[in-house]
C-alpha cells in the first residue's frame, strides 16, 4: 500500500496515502507540525519540497505560480495547502518554510 512520508520539525512521519486533501489537511488530522497560515496559497508559510512521488500530485495551481518562483518550482518547491495527491503512489515531502 502506498505511503505518504512527511518530514518536518517534528520529525518523520509516515501516513496512508489519502488522495484530493492537501498537505496541510493531511498534516493537521494526524497531528503532524507543519506550518502554515493562510492556507490561500499567499504566505508560503507552507513551502514544501517533493523528495519523491511528483508524478502523484496534482499540477501546479496556479497560487504557486504566483507566489513560488520558477526556479523553486523547478527544484521541486510547492505550497503545501495546494499540493493533494491525486493518485496512488509513495510520496515523501519536507516542510521547507524560507
Ligand atoms: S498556508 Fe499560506 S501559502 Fe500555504
């Protein structure tokens, strides 16, 4: 069964994989420290690096495009209230805020 792996603050955490809620959702009912504010796409107190499992997530909305920069985006950087993973597959992700 697929896996998502969170790594934040509070260490590394792995979860069943659970598809069209985000991050920050997932995060939040299993008690799992990852920050955020807004969860508008706006104050990327929820920068998240994709370590593995991009090919699962949902494209890039377009609250990244505004607020990430494409090079970032390129390394792999998204918002974690943006990201969902949409179809089965492991997925590892890091809390990344600036
Ligand atoms: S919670 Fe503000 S950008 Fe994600």
């Amino acid at each position: 069964m697929a896996q998502l792996t969170l790594q934040s603050r509070s260490g590394s955490h792995t979860l069943p994989v659970e598809t069209n809620k985000s991050i920050v959702e997932l995060a939040k009912k299993h008690k799992v420290v990852w920050g955020y504010a807004c969860q508008r796409g706006v104050c990327a107190q929820c920068r998240t690096l994709v370590i593995e499992g991009a090919e699962a997530l949902n494209e890039v909305t377009k609250e990244e495009k505004l607020r990430l920069r494409k090079a970032e985006r390129a390394e792999g950087y998204r918002l974690g209230c943006q990201v969902q993973i949409v179809k089965d597959g492991d997925v590892t992700l890091a809390h990344r805020p600036y």
